[in-house]
C-alpha cells in the first residue's frame, strides 16, 4: 500500500533523483535495484514491512525496528561501503549500519536520540550517544544522505555526504554491537528505529591498505 500522501510525495520525489557517482575505484552493486536478492528481511519482533520499488528498498515503521540482512559473505576488514539514505517519516535513527570489524561487530548510528545523534555504538561498552564518536547533525525527512564506512586494521572510519563524522583507532578498544534487538543485524544489516527510510546503490569494495594515515599522536593538527 502507498504512504500517507506526503510521505509518499517525498518518496516519489526522492526515486527521481540521480544517483551521484561514487569515488574510486573497485566498488560492486550489493542490490540490484529490483529485488531483495542477497537480502532478507531481519526478524526482529514487530518488525515493520520490506519492499523494493524505484530501485530502492523501503523499510516501513516497525514498532520499533525494521531492518535487513545481508545475505553474501563481505569481508571482516579492509573494506568499505557506500550507499544513499533518506529517513521518510519519523524522527529518530534511519540507518543503523550493523558490519564486521575482524573478530567483533559495531553499528553505526545515523539519526538516532531523537533524530540527530551519528556514532558507533558500542565502543568500550558506551553506545553512539556516550562515545567520543558522538556527533550532532540535523537530518531533513526526504533527503539522501551518501553514507561511507570504511574498515582497516587499526581504525573504523565514516563519512556522511563529504563531511568525516568518525575516525576511530580501534587498537585496544572493545568493540561490540548495543544489547538488544540490534544484535539481530549482525554480521552485516541496515535497520531503522521507529521510523520509515528508504536506500538505494548499495556497494562495497575492497581496500588494500588505509589511504588516510593513522596518527599517533592525536594532538598533532
């Protein structure tokens, strides 16, 4: 069934626009566009509705997750992931990007508290809201949003459009996936919390070695 008219409106808005190009090289397609091939629907209790239309997957309001797995092996490290993300309805996280770093797993939060909090959840047992990950930004219902991950050895890193939100180094912290419901996502998924989103040109690609160094000393500008 179609959205309530203006989401719908902001849908049918949102799925006529360009995909922008992605930068460099190696990337491949984890969603073909037209159905949810290498996908399933995460079993989360009360979980909302998965469809696929306009070459984007839509995750309607659970009560309150919705979400999806992947179903193709990605790698532990060394690689990245990049994909576009619009929160439709609602106010709070539109992306809950659950992914494998090495041994253990971490989400990375993206509208969450009320609808503005980014950070990784769990670092050192402190979750995205509680972290020196934590980071502030206004997110307009109805906008895409390119969303980068890239993990390496020693650092987990993010982008949201061209803005860098984490640059973690991982040596010697416990990295862990919140309690609850969201373990469901692991080892790889996308979820919502209380609200509808919608994504699109999901891809990941392989990377030889960090191309942003890994500073020592953080106090160096």
């Amino acid at each position: 069934p179609p959205f309530p008219p203006t989401t719908q409106e902001l849908l049918d808005r949102a799925a006529r626009q360009p995909v922008k190009e992605f930068e460099g090289e190696g990337w491949r397609d984890l969603f073909d566009g037209k159905t949810l091939t290498g996908w399933r629907v995460t079993d989360f209790d009360q979980g909302g509705s998965v469809s696929v239309t306009n070459g984007l997957i839509l995750l309607r309001r659970g009560q309150p997750f919705v979400g999806v797995n992947g179903t193709n092996p990605i790698p532990r490290v060394n690689y990245e992931l990049a994909f576009d993300a619009m929160r439709l309805e609602g106010d709070d996280f539109f992306c809950g990007l659950t992914f494998p770093v090495g041994d253990a797993h971490c989400s990375l939060i993206v509208g969450g508290w009320g609808g503005g909090i980014v950070g990784l959840s769990n670092v050192d047992g402190a979750n995205a809201a509680e972290n020196e990950t934590t980071k502030y930004i206004s997110f307009e219902n109805g906008r895409w949003f390119r969303i980068r991950l890239r993990v390496t050895e020693r650092k987990i890193e993010a982008w949201i459009e061209q803005k860098k939100v984490v640059d973690l180094v991982t040596t010697g912290r416990h990295i862990d996936v919140r309690f609850g419901e969201i373990m469901l996502s692991r080892p790889f998924g996308i979820c919502a919390w209380d609200c509808s989103a919608a994504y699109r040109a999901i891809k990941i690609r392989p990377i030889a070695a960090p191309d942003t160094p890994v500073r020592e000393d953080t106090d160096v500008p």
